[in-house]
C-alpha cells in the first residue's frame, strides 16, 4: 500500500468526509426495518477531485458505491463495516502529509 495514497485519501477524509453507523438499538427494535449500515462518505467539491477519490479508493482496494449529489457536491460513498473497519484503521495509521 502506497502511503501517499493514503494520506491524500486521508486529506480528502478530514476536510470533510465523515462514517455513518447504524443505531444499534433502533436496528433491536425495529429488526428487518432498519436499512441503515455501516458507511463512509467521502466529499468531493467537484468531478475533478471526486475521480480522483475514486482513483484513490480503488488503487488502495476499496470499492466504492455509486456517487450521489448533496448541494453542489459529490458524494463518494464506502459501503459495509469491514471497509468501514478497515478505512478507519487506515486514517488512524496514516500520517498526513
């Protein structure tokens, strides 16, 4: 794995990416009811930085979900909680550049 890759990744992530994780009560009770599940979204301000994030997620192993617009943005999404596991792991490991 290529650090730098990671550390851009990394830049993109703390700007203003952000997890989603599903409310484990809420998921008790409501079972087959509640969708939510474990996500990482990533913020692209425009096309050119959200091919790159992609870029980016697929050469370090990710497989990212189909973007969707929010306001003026992209967002990248990172479905699943071992690449949730795993993408959190990574930010904690990498050093900013």
């Amino acid at each position: 794995m290529s650090t730098s890759k990671a550390a851009q990744l990394k830049g993109f992530f703390k700007r203003n990416g952000y997890y989603r994780i599903p409310d484990e009560k809420m998921r008790e009770q409501l079972k087959a009811g509640y969708k939510k599940g474990y996500e990482v979204r990533l913020v692209a301000m425009d096309y050119k930085e959200y091919l790159s994030i992609r870029k980016l997620l697929k050469e370090l192993g990710y497989s990212p979900g189909k973007a969707y617009a929010k306001g003026n943005r992209r967002i990248v999404p990172l479905y699943g909680r071992d690449n949730y596991k795993d993408f959190k792991e990574l930010m904690t490991k990498t050093k900013m550049v």
